[in-house]
C-alpha cells in the first residue's frame, strides 16, 4: 500500500539546455515536417527565438532527471508492476532551442480503484526557463500499480 504521505514529496530539480540536434531528432520521429520544429532559421523567421521545440519535449525532460526511474521506487512502486496511465500538459510558453530550463517533480495525489487492487501516484512537473524564472509547461503524470 502506498502510504499517501509521500503527497508534497519533491526531488531535487535538474537544468537542461534545448538543444537543436534533439528536437530535429524528435521532429523526425514523430513525423513533424513543419519548418519552425526543423530549421532555425525558419523558426526566427516566424517570430521564434529559435528552432521551436515540439509539445511532446516537455515529456523528455522528464527523462533527463538525475534519479532516472527511481522515483518511482522512491514512492513505493516496483518499476516491475507500474503502468503509465496519463500523461497531459498545459503550456504558457514555447520551448525553443538555445533555452535553458529548471525541471522539477513532486507527487500531487495518491488514490486507489478496485478496492486497492490499482494504486495511483499522480506527479506533476513544472518547467521553468532558468534565467527569467518564468513558467513554460506544467505536467501532470498518473502512474499506476497494478497489485497482482
């Protein structure tokens, strides 16, 4: 049983600098062929600071973290039993390469379904541009583990 304590429990927050091979990487993979996610010179073209990161980078930034998969653990889910159940973002800003941005991660919520045979962990994140301060995305992830 998850002990709903863990609710407030944060881990220590990492920088990341956006860098442009990696977003053209993502663009590709995910099949983005518009102009501002692949060329830089397209996206200051249009405004931008630079090449525009793809909204499904936020989530890769949460892969960078320095615990990787451990918090999962850290809140009592064994990595062996867990599901991702959602996964959704609100954004205030454009992430762009050259930027340079603070992650954070804590956990919001803890419940259960199927009188416990499902524990839910919902962690959110924020990212925030490190020299300004100011909000990019904030990141809402349900993790669940399924009792066997």
């Amino acid at each position: 049983m998850i002990d709903r304590a863990i609710i407030g429990r944060e881990w220590p927050a990492w920088e990341v600098e956006i860098e442009r091979g990696r977003l053209s990487l993502l663009a590709k993979a995910i099949g983005e062929t518009r102009a501002i996610y692949t060329d830089d010179a397209a996206a200051r073209a249009a405004g931008y600071r630079g090449q525009v990161a793809p909204p499904t980078f936020a989530f890769c930034l949460l892969a960078d973290g320095p615990v990787g998969s451990s918090y999962l653990t850290d809140v009592g889910i064994p990595i062996t039993d867990v599901l991702h159940g959602e996964q959704s973002f609100a954004f205030h800003a454009m992430l762009c390469a050259g930027d340079r941005v603070r992650v954070t991660r804590r956990v919001v919520d803890v419940y259960e379904k199927k009188g416990g045979a499902l524990e839910f962990v919902v962690f959110e994140s924020e990212v925030r541009v490190v020299e300004s301060g100011a909000l990019v995305a904030v990141g809402r992830q349900v993790m669940i583990w399924r009792h066997r």
